[in-house]
C-alpha cells in the first residue's frame, strides 16, 4: 500500500519534468526560427497614404513612379541617356 502512495508524487513529479523539458524545446525552436529568418520577402505592400521624414534602401527596383517633387542629395542614375546619370541640384 505504501508503494502506491509514494508512486503518485513520483509519478506527478515525472510528468512536471517531462512537460517543462518539451516546453522548454518548444521555446528554444521557436527562438532559432526566429533567429533563423534573416531575410523576409514581401510579395506585394499597398499604401494608401504616408508620410516619411527619412527613407534609406539599399536595392530598389520600380517597375513605374509617379511623385509631384524628388530631392537628389548625390546623384541619381538612370538608364541611357546622360551616361546614365544626372547631377544633384
């Protein structure tokens, strides 16, 4: 009889162990994964209206652009034309 009683809290024990050993698995997969996206890719942003004070982007590629003002700080290429690029103002 005693052997039951004292099987229970052993038992319960072993559980709790095993609960928080896969808990605590869970959390560090999700934390590689996380660490593990170093690039994601956006298939298509609509934005009806912003308002940015400062924009920097490494590789831009624009298919059409409409914009009432552009300010150049450097210098802005393009294709043909001019070499290809144009000076700031």
């Amino acid at each position: 009889m005693d052997d039951l009683t004292q099987s229970k809290p052993q038992a319960l024990r072993s559980v709790a162990i095993l609960a928080a050993a896969l808990g605590f698995v869970a959390v560090g997969a999700f934390a590689i994964g996380a660490l593990a996206i170093r690039r994601l890719a956006i298939g298509r942003v609509v934005v009806d209206s912003a308002k940015l004070k400062s924009l920097e982007i490494e590789h831009l590629t624009v298919t059409r652009l409409r914009a009432s003002e552009i300010t150049v700080i450097d210098a802005l290429k393009l294709p043909g034309g001019n070499n290809g690029s144009l000076a700031a103002s």
